[in-house]
C-alpha cells in the first residue's frame, strides 16, 4: 500500500495562496525603510561622458544616489559586468544610477531628474552581426577579465564561450548520406514575465551582519558571491526567501541583490527596497536568450540519421552572466533524443547589445531543439516517411552514446519509442496530418520529440534536516525555494512514504533563511526533487535510527528487529510489541525517572555523482545524471487567407520514472506548455535599428489572453530511475521543451512553406509565404 507517492495530495502552502494571506518579498515593510529607483540607460551601446544629479539630490526625501563603479566585476564564468555601468552603457534599460529615498515617489522623481551625457556607439543587434569581423567590440578588455577554469572566451572578439562538439567521422557520416537538409533558424530575446517582479531589501545591522530579503531562486549563490564580490565574511551574510510568486530561471541571476547592497552601505547600513516595476523587470533585468543557429542534417534513403553539423550562436547580450552555461548545455544535447554516430556541433555565447541573459525554463533545450526538430521535420518531408515514423527509426535508446559520448540505459534515458506510441494515439495520428475543414481553413497536426538532462555545478549538493515535534509531527527544512512547483509538497511526500506515516503531521518550512536552513544549490533544473529528495530519505534513514535506538533500549530488543511505521516502532515480526513514536522521539523518560535520548533531529545530503566537465576539443564528458524523454504534439486550425491560427490542442506524453503526485505533475507540465506555445507564437522583444526595445510593457508584448489557450493532454510513461527517490525523474520544465517546435512543424505543414523563425506570427507567415511564391 502506497501512503503518499502517486497520490494528488495538496500543496502545504495553498490555503495560504488561495486566501492571499501568503507573503512575498515586497509584502514586507518597516517604517524605517528606504526605497531605491534605478536611473536605465536610454541608449543600446554609449560611452557615458556625463552624469549629473545636482538636480535630483535636491528632491525631498534623497537620502544618496550611487554611481558605478569600476570594480566589482561580476559574473559567475566571466566577471564581465559592473553592478551598475561603469564609462559604458551596453544595453538599453543598463542601470545608470540608483537613487535612494525616504518614499518610491521621491526617489522616482529624483531619478528623472538625473541628466545622463552619452557618446553613442555602433550596436550589435544579433549574434550573425556580432561576428562580422568590422563589429564594434561590445568588451575591448575580454582578456583580463577573470573567468572560471572550464570556460573559453575568444579576446578581441565577441565570443564569450565556444563549446565544441566532435564525435565520430564527418566524412564518413556525408558518404552515407542519401539525402541532406540545411536551413537557417532564430528567435529574439524574450522575457519570463514571472507575476511577481524581482524584488529585494537589504541592510547592515550594527554588529555588521548583512541581510538580504530576495524574491530569488538561489539564495545561496547570493551569499557565496556578495562574499566574493565585496570580502565580506560569509558567516555574516543572511539571506532569506519567502514564496516566490513565480522564476522560470530568471531569478537565478544575482543582480539587484548587488545595487541593493551598494544602496544601504550609502546610508548608513538602513534597509533599503529595490522592487523593479514590469518594464524594468522585463528589459533592466536578465531575460531569456535568444539564437542565430544553422544545421545540415543527413540521413540514408530509408530514413536512418548518419551526420548532424550545427552551429548555435546564442545572443547572451551585453554580458555572459548565465549565457555562457546555456550555449554549453545546448551543446551537451545538441541533436535531441537520437541516435547518430557522427555530430559537429559548435555552439558559441555570443555578445551582443542586447539585455543580457539568465536561465529560461528548460535552459537550452526548447531553444536548441526549435532547430533540430524543424530539421527533422524537414529531412522527413524530403525522405517522403511519416515524421512520427522518421523520429520511431532514429530514437535514442538504452546502450546508444549521447553527444558527449556517455553511454545510458534504461535508468538514465527512459523509453523514447513508447512515448512516440502513446502520443500517436493521443493525436489520432493515423487520420491524417491535415484535414480540411472547409474552403478556407484546415487542420494541421505537428510533432516534435524531447530530452533533457540537467549540466549543473558538479559539486552542487542539497541538505535536509528533520526535526521531530514532541507530538510526533515533524518539520522538514530544505533549501529548496518554493517557486510554485510544489516541491516542498513532494518532500513531504516522500517523507510520509518513507516513515509510513500521516502527511497531515508533516510540516514544510517555506521560507529560506541562510542561517538556519540547510544548503540547497539552487533551486533550477528540475532537480529539486531528485537532490532534496535523496537528501530527505538520508535524514529520514537517519533518524529511523535514533528512533530504533532509543526503542530497542525500552522493548529490550536490538534495533535490526525493529521496523518504523503508523507512528510506532515495533518489534518486526510482533507487531503488537511497540512504543509510540510520540514517547521516544524526544527521549524517554522510565517510570523511576532515568532519562535517554533527545529530540530527535534527522539529517541527510545528496551530491550528484560522477559529474565531470567537458574536454574543450570534443566535447567529452558526463555533464548530468540521466536525460528525460519525451514527444509533443499540437493541432492547429489555420485560415489559408489570412494566415491566423488558432491551437487547439497540445499534448504532452513524458517519461517522468515515478509519479509521486499526480495532479500536481499534470499542472506543471501544462503551465510548461502554456510557456513553450507562447514562445513559439506570440512572445519576443522587438528592437530598433539602434537596440531599444519598443515593446517593454505586457500592452505590447503579448502573452496568451483569456481563450487563447488550447486544451491540454497529459499522459505519462514510468520507467524508474533508479538514482531518483522512489524511481521519479523530475519535470517542471519538461512541458515546455517541444512546443515551439511543434507548433512550428504544423504551421509549416498548414502554410506550406518552412518556418524557421520565432515568433510564429501570421504576418511573418503571410511574408514567409510571400516569399516563396
């Protein structure tokens, strides 16, 4: 009998979000605060000649305005960019200056007031343009930056990181090529437009402790870097993390939490609140990353993949921030789930002036696999096969090499021809890919197939600690951020699974305090669950023992004759011998008085194993733990004349190892295809021949509205990863992988033309069309 795994049990902290009681890091206020308001660039790429805030100092209420300064630079690879501009502006929104006052009001006033001198500069506007060899440099220093060991920035050029890919015989893969593709693909940058902006407070308390408040998804890494950046002594810096009203990867950056320091080191140590408005939050801070890529595809007459050759040159903007990770990750995966012998990939971190970038949902992979399934599509077309049938042939399975040459099996990869199966029959694929619906409009069906794996710090670790309440409830403390996936839910889960107990008497700390809650990397990836998890069964093994412990000295027995379970330990084959955990878990007390044990606290850590980095020339490595499969599917119902669609449908068959709650899996699999569909049809920044954004506000950037959404289908394949606790493998970003390209793929086959670029808007299909007749 399951207690807990496989059950839809409800998130720990709804009753708090559905009444609005919950608090966010803009919630919380003292009187004695200040508020900061950033003074942004006007410009795209400028030298900064002047500043001037005699005007603004003489608002009301102006407590000091901050400038940058030439150092720290920051940067987790490349220390590449100062908090605030430094001599140079190199994207439109850069932060300038910060004013700091008593009020918002007063500090926005005053920040409109600073006079801001500029010498405009040349602008990059895309990755083809920044490797031009005539480009302006966006960093003339590239060189003396300091950078991590494993990343490889080309200096005098705009090349942040280069990644390469070498596996197999190129020469040989062309031979045996009957039929090849090449095309051209891109997509802008784009925004996360998470509901809640970042936001963030600071102060230095008088002993010279520092402590943050941050709406953020990795706590930690603030505290590790504020260290590194300003030396200040890691033991004194606090960071604490409410919920979180939403991230996608873009509160990973540690960007506003440096401004915010700066702030309250300028007034005396005060708290100060940075809390960005939509239009900042959209193009001042880090945003999803966009690509220039092309690709030649090979493939035998009978349909079976021999050569892919790919560059993908990603659009990190005006600093490398995460986006030298990102063009890595792509490489790790760059030909999606199948099997092929022979791959040249070069993926490239480009820079260029535009906003720079941080994580997206999915981190690469919708992005890479927008390429690679297009083409796919596309080989399959020429081959005249079935594309569910071509994507069958070619699927990667247990005992085939990755890209990075690792080999997987049933545990580290799943079942790719299974998903491809369900998803045929979900769509009614055997109907036809189009359908006619009338003289005007018709039904198109489109494909894409999906894998994952996870390319994070191969030393990054997860701690849970367990503390039993002297009722026998218990409280999980995890460094996990709750940024709406539920996973604090699923460790108590998994906790209630493992001690075959109640889950209503397992409590969740939500919020995260760096002094007290145990260290969680970052919460990214998709990997909460598998970390936190296998570190919360380690501290359940651990206070399993306490408890046997302390029981075999009351039921006189040893502990290996004791089990855990129904809030008793009892004897293993005489059950009706037991001690209530509600009596030992705070020690017990014999009738004479005599006392043993304590409270019992449970603690347990989990760090990826075997990680490695990738050697530079091929691309050799382990750079993650298993890789997720997957295949997606949408329906569109497309108007010849006008080229407007409507999705009608969009389904998800995932293989996600074990389901450990149910309805919570199938709302973060369809919120993630709600966001895939949404990249692929509407959402992207539009710029300016000299790098501004024109579309900074949700008026003119638009996302899905009221009864633009398709209805979703859901189904998922358990094959059990055996490293995952109870075989579950994770998905919070695995919905949104496919979608663009799926999208794409039945826009393609409805217009009759190839659509190689993002957003899939009806004026860039009636001009694509255009084209082409």
């Amino acid at each position: 009998m399951s207690w807990s795994i496989g059950k839809s049990i409800i998130r720990k902290e709804a009753f708090e979000k559905v009444t609005g009681a919950a608090k966010y890091t803009d919630d919380y206020s003292t009187k004695e605060m200040l508020h900061i308001k950033l003074v942004v660039s006007s410009h795209a790429h400028a030298k900064i000649k002047e500043i001037d805030t005699t005007k603004a100092r003489e608002v009301p209420g102006v407590r000091a305005i901050i400038l940058g300064q030439p150092f720290p630079l920051t940067g987790e690879e490349i220390s590449d960019r100062p908090p605030i501009a430094f001599e140079k502006v190199r994207y439109h929104g850069e932060p300038l200056a910060a004013v700091i006052a008593d009020d918002p009001v007063q500090a926005k006033k005053a920040a409109e007031l600073v006079e801001v001198t500029y010498e405009v500069l040349p602008v990059v506007n895309s990755p083809k343009e920044a490797l031009d060899p005539n480009a302006p440099l966006i960093h003339e220093n590239l060189a003396t930056y300091e950078k991590i060991e494993h990343v490889y920035p080309e200096p005098d050029t705009n090349i942040a990181d280069h990644t390469k890919i070498r596996k197999g015989n190129m020469e040989q893969g062309w031979k045996e090529s009957d039929v090849t593709v090449e095309a051209n693909f891109s997509f802008g940058p784009s925004d996360h437009i998470a509901m809640e902006t970042r936001c963030v407070i600071a102060e230095i308390k008088p002993d010279g402790v520092v402590v943050f408040s941050s709406a953020t998804q990795s706590p930690y890494m603030i505290k590790k870097l504020m260290s590194d950046y300003f030396d200040l002594v890691e033991g004194k810096i606090i960071v604490k993390t409410p919920l979180v009203g939403g991230g996608f990867g873009g509160k990973v950056a540690v960007q506003l939490e440096l401004i915010a320091y700066m702030a309250t080191l300028a007034v005396g140590g005060r708290p100060v609140k940075l809390l960005n408005t939509r239009e900042e939050d959209m193009i001042t801070s880090p945003v999803h990353i966009g690509l220039d890529a092309k690709i030649k595809l090979g493939a035998t007459n009978d349909g079976r993949l021999t050569a892919a050759e790919i560059q993908y040159l990603f659009d990190t903007g005006a600093y490398s921030d995460k986006g030298a990770t990102i063009s890595r990750a792509a490489a790790v995966t760059c030909t999606g789930p199948y099997k092929l012998e022979n791959i040249w990939c070069d993926s490239l971190c480009i820079y260029t002036n535009h906003p720079y970038a941080t994580a997206y949902r999915g981190f690469s992979h919708s992005e890479l696999l927008f390429v690679f399934e297009r083409a796919m599509d596309m080989l399959a077309q020429k081959l005249k096969i079935d594309p569910l049938e071509f994507r069958e042939k070619n699927a990667f399975l247990p005992g085939h090499t990755t890209p990075t040459q690792i080999r997987l099996n049933e545990s580290t990869v799943g079942n790719l021809p299974k998903c491809i199966d369900q998803l045929k029959q979900l769509m009614n694929w055997n109907e036809g890919q189009v359908l006619q619906v009338n003289d005007r409009k018709i039904k198109a069906k489109g494909i894409s197939c999906i894998w994952k794996t996870s390319t994070i710090d191969s030393e990054a670790s997860s701690g849970v600690v367990l503390t039993f309440n002297a009722d026998g409830s218990i409280n999980i403390l995890s460094g996990v951020v709750e940024i709406g996936t539920g996973t604090k839910t699923v460790l108590a889960q998994l906790l209630a699974e493992k001690l075959r107990m109640d889950i209503n008497k397992i409590y969740v700390k939500m919020e995260i305090d760096t002094q007290t809650t145990p260290e969680h990397w970052k919460t990214v990836a998709s990997r909460g669950t598998l970390m936190a998890g296998r570190a919360l069964l380690k501290a359940a093994d651990d206070a399993i023992d306490q408890l046997k412990d302390i029981a075999s000295r009351v039921l006189m027995c040893s502990p290996d004759d004791l089990e855990v379970g129904n809030e008793m330990v009892y004897v293993r084959d005489e059950p009706d011998t037991f001690i209530h955990v509600k009596n030992i878990c705070h020690g017990y007390k014999y009738p004479n008085g005599y006392s043993i044990g304590a409270q019992i606290i449970g603690r347990g850590n989990y760090t990826l194993r075997h990680l490695t980095h990738l050697e530079h020339k091929t691309g050799i490595g382990k750079p993650g733990p298993e890789y997720s499969v997957g295949a997606q599917g949408v329906e569109i119902e497309f108007d010849t004349r006008d080229y407007t669609y409507k999705i009608l449908n969009a389904y998800s068959v995932l293989d996600i190892g074990k389901i450990l709650n149910n309805k919570s899996a199938q709302g973060q699999v369809m919120g993630a295809m709600s966001m895939g569909l949404n990249f692929g049809s509407s959402e992207t920044f539009v710029f300016s021949e000299d790098g501004k954004i024109l579309n900074p506000r949700l008026r003119t950037y638009v996302p899905f509205r009221y009864g633009d959404h398709p209805e979703y289908f859901v189904h998922f394949i358990e094959t059990p990863h055996i490293d995952g606790p109870y075989g579950a493998r994770g998905v919070g970003e695995h919905g949104l992988i496919g979608m663009p390209a799926a999208l794409a793929n039945s826009l393609s086959i409805a217009a009759g033309v190839d659509l190689n670029k993002l957003p899939l808007t009806p004026e860039f299909i009636w001009k694509e069309k255009k084209a082409v007749e």
